[in-house]
C-alpha cells in the first residue's frame, strides 16, 4: 500500500471514529479526553525514544512530532478510548481491575498493530522477539492505558492534568519493572514458533473470560465495536499487502479476532428459556 494512502486512510478513520463516538458521549468531553491522551501519548512516545533508545521510526511519514510520525498520537487514543467502552460493556463498574483489564485490552490490539506495521516497515525494534516485536514493545501502550485508565476515573475539572502526569508515570514505571524483573532476562530474541502458540493460548484465555461474561448477559454492540472494526480493517489490508499468506501473521489474527468476535451481541446469542404463564381464570 503507499504511504501517503496509507496516511489518509489513518486520517478518515480518525475522523469517522470521533464522529462515531461522539454519537454516544458528549462532544466536549470526548474533545477533551482525545486531546489529552493525544499530548500524553505523543511525550510517552518521545520519552521512551530518548531514553531506551529502543525502537525508531522509518522515514516513510509526511509529518513528524519531532522524532514521532504525528498521526501516531492522534491514533492510540481513539483504541484506548473505545477499548474502555468495550471494557465497560462487557465488565461494567469502576473495580480497580477494570485498569488492569484495559491494560489487556489495548496491548491486545497493540500486538498487531507492532507486528503489521513492522512487517510494512513503518518502524523497527533494536531487537527481535514476536514477528519482528519484543513482548516488551507490545506492552507499552497497555502500560499507558493503564494509567490513562486511573486517570479518566478523575472528575472532569482534573481529568486532563491526570492523564497527562498518570499515563506517562505509569508507562515507564510499568516498562522499567517489567524490564528489570522479566524481559532483560528471559523472552528476548527471535521466539519463533513458540510465540505463535503463546500468543493462540492467550487468546484462548481471554475468550473464556469473554464467554463467561456472555453468560452474564453482557456483550458489546456494533456502537461500541464499530470504531475499533476500522481501524482493524486497514491494518488487516496492510497485513495482506505486506505478508501476504505468512501463516504465523494469521495465526496472530485468528488469536485476536476470536475474543471479539464472541463479544458481539447478537453473535451465538443463546435462547432464553421460557417460563409458561397460568391462565387467568
């Protein structure tokens, strides 16, 4: 795909995809969360460059943030905002695992927008790990959403100072600990096959939770799952563009694609039983 298509197609999606949520919340807070996850983003990003020197940007992009491609910020916060109504939809409440599992959520999502867009050469990693993508570099927008989770929780008043001071201290003390106590050590370098497996059983594993949820009547409808869909849909045509029929990217997908196909409502929607009623006499 070229470039400069695949940069408008980023465009209209992030414009359809506000407009599509802007249905179901207020225009000024959802204005206001956008622009703030988009500065916090954009500094994570920035920071992580500077400081770990861990992965780059190619020079493919038309516009930059310094070293960033400028829609990269613009994006992510459009799939951690719809990532939280789809948590909200299937696990509703503020629990405090409820930042935990956003956290999942988008380092779901985050594997295979790494993996995809590493492949199409828009930015490369220092070193291997999952197709081209150390676990680690999966992980850190799940560790942003994390804190920009806690953050959102916030009145509206502070909500912005919180993301942008919680989502960047969260990224890099989640990133630094996890590096520290797992990743400098152990699951580094090409994982080969076993990844593949790996990622399949996690997807697995999520899928039962989805399930159970299910059961409890929760599901996600296409309001909820509708913004997500497209950005899944041009990085799926990248992915057919660049890999082509590799089978370790399309195993990665059917793992991801399974836990949000099953949490569609209306999707094997299962019949409630009947209860007879008496007649009136």
């Amino acid at each position: 795909m070229p470039q400069l298509v695949f940069e408008v197609a980023c465009v209209a999606i992030i414009v359809l995809t506000l407009v599509w949520m802007a249905r179901r919340e207020p225009i000024g807070e959802l204005v206001s969360n956008y622009v703030a996850l988009a500065v916090a983003g954009w500094l994570s990003e920035e920071s992580c460059m500077w400081l770990y020197r861990f992965y780059g940007y190619a020079d493919v992009w038309s516009v930059y943030a310094h070293r960033m491609p400028l829609l990269v910020p613009l994006i992510w916060p459009l799939v951690i905002l719809s990532g939280r109504a789809f948590v909200q939809a299937l696990w509703p409440g503020n629990r405090w695992w409820s930042h935990a599992l956003l956290g999942v959520v988008v380092a779901f999502d985050a594997s295979l927008v790494e993996v995809v867009a590493v492949r199409a050469g828009l930015w490369s990693w220092s070193e291997p790990g999952h197709l081209g993508v150390p676990l680690i570099g999966m992980l850190g927008w799940g560790y942003f959403a994390v804190g920009a989770s806690v953050a959102l929780s916030f009145s509206k008043r502070w909500r912005p100072v919180a993301i942008l001071v919680l989502a960047m201290a969260a990224t890099h003390a989640l990133i630094l600990v996890s590096w520290w106590g797992l990743f400098r050590w152990f699951l580094r370098g090409d994982l080969g096959q076993a990844s593949t497996f790996g990622v399949l059983v996690i997807g697995a594993i999520i899928t039962v939770f989805v399930v159970r949820a299910r059961r409890q009547n929760r599901s996600v409808s296409m309001a909820v799952a509708g913004p997500r869909m497209l950005a899944a849909t041009l990085f799926l045509v990248l992915l057919v563009l660049s890999a082509g029929a590799e089978g370790p990217y399309w195993w990665h997908v059917l793992a991801l694609t399974i836990p949000y196909v099953a949490a569609l409502r209306g999707w094997a929607q299962q019949v409630q039983p009947t209860t007879p009623t008496m007649k009136q006499a």
